[in-house]
C-alpha cells in the first residue's frame, strides 16, 4: 500500500479496521489487507478531490433540461 496516496482519515479508518480484524484472530497481514480492501470500498479508492456537484450533467438531466427548456418551465 503506497504511503501518501491515501488521506489520514483514511488511514486511521483502516488502522481500526485493522485492529478489529486483529482482536477477531486474523492474522496482521490478512487484517491489514482486509482493512484497506474495506476503506476502497468505503471511500471508492484513495484520495478524493472535492466531493460536491459534478461540473457536468448526466445524459438524463441533459434531457430534462432540454424538455423543460422546450416546454417554458426552465
């Protein structure tokens, strides 16, 4: 796991994770890898840039704005 390329939220999720896993009988190695597998999971991968609206409309907004456009509602 490269160090840096996740946040240190992130980092102490899976630190705890980890210790959990631990106290359950895994072993270090297997906890270590489930607890990172779990944060991927969680957090869809390593460090995330913003989180608000995406700057691009989906193909079915698109449509509905268009529609509304067309019908004098927008």
């Amino acid at each position: 796991m490269p160090r840096g390329a996740y946040t240190a939220k992130q980092e102490r999720k899976a630190d705890h994770i980890e210790k959990s896993y631990e106290k359950r009988g895994v072993g270090k190695k297997e906890a270590e890898e489930r607890a990172w597998r779990t944060v991927n999971k969680q957090d869809k991968g390593g460090k995330n840039e913003g989180s608000g609206r995406s700057s691009s409309r989906s193909a079915a907004a698109k449509k509905g704005w268009e529609t509304r456009r067309r019908n004098g509602n927008g």
